[in-house]
C-alpha cells in the first residue's frame, strides 16, 4: 500500500473503532455495567496483517481469526510489522484437532474448545509448544457452547459443559477461562443471550476461574452486553464487509 493508502484506511478504521466503541459504550450504560468490563475483540480474518497492525496502532489490543492456515501466516507477518505489540491472538473458529500443533504456535486464546478429546490435543500441543520455545506462557481457553440444537457450527451441549469443565481445569498447560457461544441465525439473540447468560453464571458457580462470557458480534453486541457479555467478537462493524470468505 502507498502511505497515502495506508493513511486512509488508518482513518477509515478510526472512525469505525470510534463508532463500535461507543456502541459498547452505551450498551454498557444502559445495562448499568462499567464500560471496562466489556473487552473489544477485533476479529480480522480475511483482512490483511496491516490492517492487524493498523488497530493495533488505534490500542486495540485482542485480535481473533478463525482459520488456522490464514492465521498462521497473518500473525507471522503481524509481528514483523509490529514486533513489540504486546497484542492477545484469539481463535475464535471451529478448530480440527489435527491444527492444534500449529494454534499452540501462534494463539494466545483459544474459544472454540468444545471437546474433552480436543482440549486433550490442546492440551500436549501446548506443552509440547512450551518445551520448545514456541511459546511462553500457558493457553487461555473458553469452552464453546452450542445455542442452537439444530445446527453444528461447532460447540458442545450446554448438558455436557460441566463434564467438560471438570476435564479442562485439571490440565496445567491450558486454563478455563469462560464460554463462548454465537447466536442462532434467524433467531432473536435476547432468548439465546440470556440462556447463554444463565449457563455462564452456573458454571462459574463451581469454577469460578470461567469469568468470561464472549458473545455478541457486529449485529447483535448490544443484545450481547444486556446479558452479561465480558468480550464482544467485532468483524465486519470494524473492518468492514468479507467479500470472501477466508481462504
Ligand atoms: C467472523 C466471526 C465473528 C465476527 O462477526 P461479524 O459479524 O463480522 O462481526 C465473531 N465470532 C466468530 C466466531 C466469527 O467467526
């Protein structure tokens, strides 16, 4: 990109983190919770590593993808472009268990756990990751909630969550902390935000380390944030639409 270029999607993406911020914001407010409970995640998948760069320059400081492959090569050219950033790479996608060697490389999150065999991949991946060098620190999860029974876009069933909470906090190189869910389409996300609300609050109840609820994306943070919300997952509302899916 020119400078010229890169000088206007700077301001481009300015103007759209200054608008979802004060989205959140007021969603806060009229939920009468502080606005530093709920953390933007920028999600960048099939946006470039400079526009990766570019947020991080305007403070934001949590990046998602979905896709393994893409987000391999993204994070790698992301920290040529901005070595000391000091950002969290989130996976926010459905993840195969044989990607979890590379997704120990590169995340610093994962929210998409919704298996005891996966967290388990995870799990030695990690530890192996650690031995090596190639990471530092332990690995945050969520666990994946499924709202919607009717469809597989990944997560486990709210009945088994507990089972599956119970196996994750008894490995040390991976940390339970909170769920994950997206909302059904075509459905009204209050019903599904605010089951997804009470799930949360059981679980935490007997681990009480899973204080994170991430929901809510460009469509539907407010809904999100009425229920509890403490991460929101902004693609499109930031960087605008996908004209492709990612490859
Ligand atoms: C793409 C994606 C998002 C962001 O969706 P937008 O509607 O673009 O804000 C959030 N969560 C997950 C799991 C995603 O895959």
């Amino acid at each position: 990109m020119s400078d010229g270029d890169t000088g206007r999607r700077r301001a481009e993406l300015a103007e759209a983190l200054r608008q979802v911020r004060e989205r959140i914001d007021r969603a806060c407010a009229a939920a009468g919770r502080p606005p530093e409970e709920v953390e933007l995640l920028a999600v960048t998948k099939t946006f470039p590593a400079e526009d990766a760069a570019l947020l991080a320059d305007l403070g934001v400081v949590d990046l998602a993808e979905n896709r393994d492959q893409e987000a391999r090569a993204k994070v790698e050219k992301f920290s040529e472009l901005r070595p000391r950033s000091g950002v969290r790479w989130h996976m926010v996608g459905q993840l195969q268990r044989n990607k979890a060697r590379s997704v120990a490389r590169w995340a610093d999150v994962v929210e998409s756990v919704d298996s005891g065999r996966l967290a388990e991949t995870l799990r030695r991946a990690v530890a192996n990751a650690l031995d090596a060098g190639e990471r530092s620190d332990p690995l945050d999860v969520l666990l994946q909630v499924n709202l919607d029974q009717r469809t597989d876009r990944g997560g486990c069933a709210p009945e088994d969550l507990p089972e599956l909470a119970e196996i994750v906090t008894r490995m040390c190189e991976i940390r339970l902390r909170g769920v994950m869910a997206v909302a059904p389409l075509g459905e009204d996300p209050n019903v599904a935000f605010a089951t997804l609300s009470e799930i949360s609050e059981r679980l935490r109840r007997d681990f009480p380390d899973a204080l994170h609820l991430s929901a809510g994306m460009s469509a539907d943070l407010e809904s999100a944030i009425a229920h509890g919300a403490t991460r929101v997952r902004v693609g499109t509302a930031l960087l605008g639409g996908r004209r492709l899916v990612s490859p």
